[in-house]
C-alpha cells in the first residue's frame, strides 16, 4: 500500500483527505492511502515517518510547517529553495525527502483565471509560508505590491501603514493568514473593510468556511472574490504528479 498525507496542526478544516480518498475513488487507484497526520511539534517529523514506514511516498505540508519542515529535508526545488517553505514532500526508495512547493502553480494558475488583466497592484495579507508562494506569483508577474504584517520588518508594512489612499490604489488583496479559519472564524484581517470597493479583488487562501468575514465584507462592496478551494485542488494535482512521476 503507498501511503501519503499531511502534517500540519490543527488539521480539522482540510478538505486534503477528502480530495484525495474521491480522487482515489473516481481514478481507480487500488493501492493508496491518504491520512492526515497533526503533530503539535515539528520535532515529532521523525518519529512519525518512521512509524508510517516505508510505504510513506509523499506528504503534504501545512500550517504551521511549511517553513519550520526546512531542515528536516535532504534537498529542495529551485524555486522551494528560493522561497525558503515547502507544501510537498517526496520520500525516494533510499529514504531521502525532496522539498518541493506546490503552492506557487496552484496560486498561480488560480490567480490567472480570477484576476483580469488589467490587475496589477496587490496586498499581501501575512507574511508566513503560504506568503512566500504568494510572493514568488507576484514577481513572476511583474506585480506592484505590498505584504502586510502585524510585525514590521525591512520588507513589509503594518496594517496601521494601510491609509484609504493606498487601499484605494490596490486592486487585489490576498489574505494568507488562517484569520477566517477555525478557530478564527469571527476575526478579519486588521484592515478597514469599510473603504473596499467594485473596483477590487479579494483572494482568500482560506477555504473552510468557503466565505470568510473578509470575503463577505468585500461581497457587500461589490469585490470579485475568491476563496482558496480552486488552489487547494489545483497544488494536489500538482503534488500528485510529483509522487508519481519517473
């Protein structure tokens, strides 16, 4: 039996099992296995994998690891290296774990069939793994944007920087943080919401609830929205042709 999975904590919200049990299901795939694994430590990696054994063929990652998973890998994708977080983990025959990030194509190609073209200044809720994939898009697409956190650093502002002029010149919005999540399911995003308008594009990477505080907010102004369930389908694909590939 080939076994796959994610690691993350809490792990009550993803529909990642779910997905892949269907698509299990619906493909004919006899022989795998799809669980999740939370593990409150991501010192408990070890451990883990050995206990599943060598069947283990691939894991997903999630919050909160897909940085702190680094050291515990033997080699990285150029562009996982680059951004320094990992969503996907390969175990070859030998027992050595590839890193990769699924997240930049499921983001990226979501993100295309949302946006018109026409789209290119942004706000970059977060500044943690799933950012970084978030980030890597932008560039690639020669956005103008800014990632915003509650704690100031060389490359990021704070929410209090957010005036009405800037949010009003910022057609996109993406939100990577787990505000709208369980347990946060009544919290937004410290943005005035008020000053969101039609012009603007709401992305959030939450997809459970499918519509957040902040993706209700900006539907009542008029905002195209969107929530993360198209990237999550689109990275487990992406994931799936990394497991399997020759």
């Amino acid at each position: 039996m080939r076994k796959f999975g994610l690691i993350g904590y809490p792990l009550g919200h993803s529909f990642s099992k779910k997905y892949f049990t269907q698509k299990f299901d619906n493909e004919g795939i006899k022989d795998s296995v799809y669980e999740l694994y939370p593990i409150k430590e991501i010192t408990d990696f070890p451990a883990l994998i050995a206990d599943i054994g060598p069947e283990l063929i691939g894991m997903n990652v999630t919050i909160p690891y897909k940085q702190s998973i680094l050291p515990y890998l033997d080699d990285l994708a150029e562009d996982a290296a680059e951004i320094q977080a990992v969503n996907t983990i390969y175990f070859d025959p030998a027992g050595r774990r590839y890193g990769f990030n699924t997240d930049i194509p499921g983001f990226e190609e979501s993100l295309k069939q949302f946006i018109s073209e026409d789209v290119r200044t942004a706000l970059v809720l977060g500044n943690g793994g799933a950012a970084k994939a978030v980030q890597y898009v932008l560039k690639k697409l020669q956005f103008e944007f800014f990632t915003v956190s509650r704690r100031p650093s060389s490359n990021t502002i704070t929410y209090d920087q957010i005036d009405r002029e800037r949010m009003n010149r910022t057609r996109l919005i993406i939100n990577t943080t787990p505000l709208g999540m369980s347990p946060y399911e009544n919290v937004t995003p410290d943005l005035c919401l008020d000053w969101l308008d039609s012009h603007q594009y709401l992305y959030d990477l939450v997809y459970n609830p499918s519509k957040t505080l902040f993706l209700a907010a900006g539907e009542k102004k008029g905002c195209k929205i969107q929530n993360g369930l198209d990237m999550l389908y689109r990275q487990a694909e992406a994931s799936w042709n990394i497991w399997n590939r020759k």
